[in-house]
C-alpha cells in the first residue's frame, strides 16, 4: 500500500475524494467495489475458457488425488534417475558431484 500512496498524483486522488460530501463518497466506494466484482468476474470466465480448451486440447488429466500423487513421485523418480545417470557418466563412472565430499 506504501507504494500506492508515493505515486504522484494518488495523495491528490485521496484528497479530491475526502473533499466529497459523504453521500458520493458512499455512491463512489459502491461503483468501485461493483467494478472490481466484475473485474474478478471477467478474470474468472478468462480462466474457465482457458481450462477448457486445455481439457479440449488433451492437457488436463482426470484422476484422483492418489493418482496425482503417483504421477509426482514417477516425475520425480524418472527426473532422480536420469540426472544421476547423466552424473554418473560424467563422472566417469565414479560418485555423482551431489555425493563427493569437499575436503
């Protein structure tokens, strides 16, 4: 909020809205708040049309939650596996760097 406050111009802001009787003050904060409701509403349609096509596409998988995690440990398992191949080959066949001990 510090942020906000430094802009040039926002304090001027501030006070042109302080300088208002309370009652377009209230009708101001009303058409503020109806504005910013509808804002989130237009982002929320975006993300919806978005996962949509991606189900569309084929990039969304149905599952469950064990399922998922299934999926994390086999993604991290594979990743494991392959960079301690390419390690270990690196090495030429000694210790992967991960397990050398600095001395």
């Amino acid at each position: 909020m510090s942020e906000v406050m430094a802009r040039p111009g926002f304090q001027e802001l501030i006070e042109s809205v302080e300088a208002l009787p309370i009652e377009d003050r209230e009708m101001l904060v009303e058409i503020i708040n109806k504005r910013i409701i509808e804002l989130r509403r237009e982002r929320l349609v975006a993300d919806m049309k978005e996962s949509l096509e991606a189900y569309k596409r084929g990039d969304v998988h149905m599952g469950t939650v064990d399922d998922l995690l299934k999926d994390l440990d086999e993604m991290i398992q594979n990743r494991f596996e392959a960079h301690y191949e390419e390690a270990r080959y690196e090495e030429n066949g000694l210790w992967p760097r991960e397990f050398w001990l600095e001395g």
